[in-house]
C-alpha cells in the first residue's frame, strides 16, 4: 500500500509540475555553479575603468570557489523550491477534499503523509544527483580533476538541509486549514530558524552550519559539524511525527 501512496503523490508533483520544476531549480542550480566561479572574477576585472590595483586584487578561481558556489546556489535555489512545493501538500488536498476521499479506501492516514514525505524525498534525492553531475561535469571542464568523495560528501549535507525545510514546510502543511495560512506558517517557520541559526551558541547546532561543513570539506580544512547533522537530523524526525499526528487528528 504504500508504495501504491507513493506512486501516487509522485504522479500527482509529475501533474502539477511540481516535480520538473524541482529538479530543473537543482540542476540548473549545479551546472551554473563552477561557471559562475570561473567567470565572474573575469567579468569583474573587465569592468570599464576599473583601476589595475583593484582588478590585481580579484583572485584566480579555484576548484574550492567552484564548491563555494554550488552550495551557495543549491541551498538557496533549493530552500526557496522546496519550502514553496512542501507547503501545500497537505493543506490543498484538505481543502479540496480530495483528502477526505482518499481515506475512503483502506489506508491510513500515517501512510498518507510518509508517502507525502518519501516521494518529496525521491524527487529530492533525483533532482540532487543531477546537480552533482551537472556540477562534475562543469567543474571537470573548467577546474580539472577533483575528489569526487568531496562531491558525495557535500551534495549528501545539501541533501540533509534541503530535506529539514521540505519537512518544516510539510509539518506547515499539516497545522494550517488552507493554503493562504500554510504558505504563512512555512515562511514563518523559515525566518525563525534563520533568525536562531545566526546566533553563535545556537547556529553550531543548525542546519546552516551544515553548509560550513561542506565547504570546510570543499576546501580541506576544518572540523566536522556532526552535532549540527544530528539535530538536524532529529528535527528533521520531529517534523514529520508532528505532521503525522496533526492529521491524525484532522477533521476532513
């Protein structure tokens, strides 16, 4: 049955195309990044009037800049997609009604939102294996050779952070009776954990620091964040038992 409730939600992001636009944010999101590294010094030491000393100053581009810029773009680009297509999986479905009539058939409303959540998981893990080539294939032009053990690393922390928001926006979903209310509480929720993750004693502990991590691996450097990974982890687990019990609860 589940795999059947899975099927299903991964036709239904196929439909509204929630599932191309995913995979498009995070593939074009990994292919632009080791070009923006390579180019951007060029084009900025070409601007008209720009004195030598300062253009003297812009640095040559490195394979760890090219790093730098695809998890600056996949988490941006990815925050924003992921926030926005998890926030009214559960929301537009009660609304409608067609919820209600989902529950018909012999299923239970746990497996309804794990079906949700592994099928945003699949489109996830799809859209983030086709950024990581897009990226090697780039880098591998422009940089040369590089650990591709660095590349699994990194994409796997992009993956672990783009997953807490999608399931954030998925416990939003759940809580909010319409769309309107769960498109406020994902964005809301958003800006409280950007809000916590700048503070030092706090951020060590987030998923922001993730990012840190993977570019501290980019560059060979750096300790390992896994108390970050942990809680990220762990809350990423809370999200979902608390989506899993506000609709076990819900009127439809």
């Amino acid at each position: 049955m589940m795999r059947t409730l899975i099927a299903k939600e991964l036709r239904e992001q196929r439909r509204t195309h929630r599932l191309l636009i995913t995979i498009a944010e995070l593939l074009i999101a990994g292919l632009i990044s080791p070009l923006l590294a390579r180019y951007t010094p060029l084009l900025l030491g070409m601007v008209p009037g720009l004195p030598p000393e300062m253009a003297a100053l812009i640095p040559e581009p490195s394979l760890t800049d090219a790093f730098a810029q695809y998890i600056k773009n996949v988490s941006q680009f990815g925050l924003l997609v992921v926030i926005v297509v998890s926030m009214g999986m559960i929301a537009q479905e009660v609304e409608r009604g067609t919820a209600a009539m989902l529950l018909t058939k012999p299923v239970r409303r746990a497996g309804v939102v794990l079906a949700k959540w592994s099928a945003g998981l699949l489109v996830l893990l799809g859209g983030m294996a086709l950024s990581a080539l897009g990226f090697a294939f780039y880098t591998l032009v422009l940089f040369g050779a590089f650990s591709p053990a660095d590349l699994l690393a990194v994409s796997g922390l992009l993956v672990v952070f783009l997953l807490f928001y999608f399931s954030l926006g998925l416990l939003a979903s759940a809580l909010a009776p319409n769309q309107g209310l769960a498109a406020a509480g994902a964005f809301g929720g958003l800006l409280l954990v950007l809000i916590v993750d700048a503070l030092p004693w706090l951020g060590d502990y987030l998923p922001g620091d993730l990012l840190t991590w993977g570019g501290q691996i980019a560059a060979g450097e750096g300790e390992a964040a896994w108390g970050a990974l942990l809680v990220t982890l762990l809350l990423t687990g809370v999200f979902v038992a608390g989506a899993v019990g506000k609709f076990r609860r819900q009127e439809l």
